[in-house]
C-alpha cells in the first residue's frame, strides 16, 4: 500500500507512475539478464539476502554481509545508486565473491557488508535510468547541511533543471537512500566504497589520506555537491568515502582488472585504516 501512495503522490506532481514489479523468488530472478558480466554461478554464490526494505516499486533490497571473526573495520559498499551505471553492480558481485572465497589477511578483520544494487527501479527499466521511480537522483538525496536550500540552487542553476539530477522535494524522501542512511546510522562503517561509472576516475571526501589509485583508476576529486554521500558521509559525519567511479556503465573492466582494484583497496586500508579502528565505534 505504501508504494502505491507513493506511486499516486509522484503521479500528482507530473511524474509518470509505472506498474509495480512482482516480487520475484529471489535477486537473480532480478539481475541476471540485466547486469553484464554476471553469470548464474556468480550471482547466485553470492548469496544475497533480502534486507528487507523495498523500492518504490516494490523491489527488494538484497545486500550480504561478510564477516571476519573478531572484526574491527566494518566497510560498506554500495553499487547502481544511479541505475545505469549497470557495471558498479556488477563489480560489487565480483567484489562479494573476491571476499568470501579468497578473504586476504589484514592487520585489522574487516565486516563487509555490500549492497550491489541500491536503485533496482532504475537498473531493471528498460533502457536503464539514473533516477529511481519517482524521477530521484538518490545521489542527491542525503541530509547534508542546508539541504533545502543548497540542492534546489544547485539543481536550477547549476543543472539547469536536468530531470535525471533533480534531488527530490526534500532530504530522504526515497526510500532507497533513507535504507542507506540507515545502513550508515546502524553500521558505523569506517569506510564506504561508492561503485559509479563511467568517468574512469576515483574521487575521496572525508578524514584520512586519500587513496592514490585503485586498479587503473587514479584519484582526482571532483568536488561535492549538495545531497551526495560522499558530501553526507564523507564531509558531514567523517566518514571516509572513497568513491569509483568505472570507465564505462554498460561493461566491466576485465576480470584481472577488478581483482587488482580489489588488492589495492585492501592496501590502502591497511595503511590507512587499522589504526583509527583501534578506536571502533
């Protein structure tokens, strides 16, 4: 019932309502077909679990937690916040699978928890789009400071009212991004990873040193912008967020590729990461 609210609301400010998906037996009735370079094999061992919580249509949040004993750094890893961008998904499977069949030795055990698709309105439209089903850029979503004020400027002027950036009416009003605040208020990652694509670059807000590449993906920040996790966990709570940002939406890099930027990542916590998990929350 409350999908449909939602649904009649988008309807009655000018975006188109679309019929809700039946709830399928599990997320690879979901994904696979829709996400490049994911076999049954890989999806389903990644064994997935229903969090849940559920899209504007109705879709399930999967995610999957993997946990050393004893863990002291928790990081979350997100993909498809914008649901085009069908190749972050598919690297967070990979990702999934890298961590529970071959877990690397670290100075401090690490509880991933990844959730591969954070917009499945978006990834399973047919062509895929960046907003989810009311017409939200969920990357424009969080509460950062003056929000109300600072993301409709942004929008209008910056933007020039681009639709597939609009931030919606106000802070959280998605349920997608508010699961993912949530994700952040309960789990207390000490690091979040943001899966994007396709500008073939890493980007880092927040505390700490910032990681200078990852696979052949070097750093060169951006910038922020209002809404955005890495403006929310990053800047607003300090939360290091280290943001990839994939050369190409629609295909992965090649499986080589993904296993390096794996590695590397696990470096730069090592270096950088083990200490300040001294002090967990």
């Amino acid at each position: 019932m409350r999908c449909w609210m939602l649904l009649a609301a988008a309807a009655a400010c000018g975006v188109a309502a679309e019929p809700r998906l039946p709830t399928p037996l599990g997320p690879c009735q979901h994904f696979l077909g829709n996400l490049p370079n994911v076999t049954a094999a890989l999806c389903e061992g990644a064994q997935l679990r229903d969090s849940g919580t559920r899209s504007v249509r109705g879709v399930p949040l999967f995610a999957r937690d993997i946990a050393a004993p004893q863990a002291k750094v928790r990081v979350l890893v997100t993909g498809a916040i914008h649901g085009d961008e069908l190749s972050s998904a598919s690297l967070a499977l990979h990702w999934i699978q890298f961590a529970a069949k071959e877990p690397l030795q670290t100075p401090q055990p690490v509880h991933w928890r990844f959730v591969p698709v954070l917009n499945p309105d978006g990834a399973l439209a047919r062509p895929p789009r960046r907003t989810n089903a009311t017409g939200v850029d969920l990357n424009r979503n969080f509460p950062t400071p003056n929000w109300e004020r600072d993301a409709t400027v942004y929008w209008e002027q910056r933007t020039r009212k681009d639709p597939r950036r609009w931030p919606g009416p106000k802070p959280l009003s998605e349920p997608e991004s508010r699961f993912l605040h949530d994700q952040i208020q309960r789990f207390k990652p000490h690091l979040i990873v943001a899966i994007h694509a396709p500008y073939g670059v890493l980007d880092f807000d927040g505390p700490s040193v910032p990681p200078s590449k990852l696979g052949r993906l070097y750093l060169d920040q951006v910038g922020i912008f209002p809404g955005s996790l890495g403006n929310y966990g990053g800047v607003h709570k300090g939360v290091p967020v280290v943001t990839i940002e994939l050369p190409n939406a629609t295909r992965t890099p090649l499986d080589a590729e993904m296993r390096q930027m794996w590695l590397d990542l696990h470096r730069w916590m090592a270096a950088r990461l083990g200490s300040d998990a001294q002090g967990a929350r």
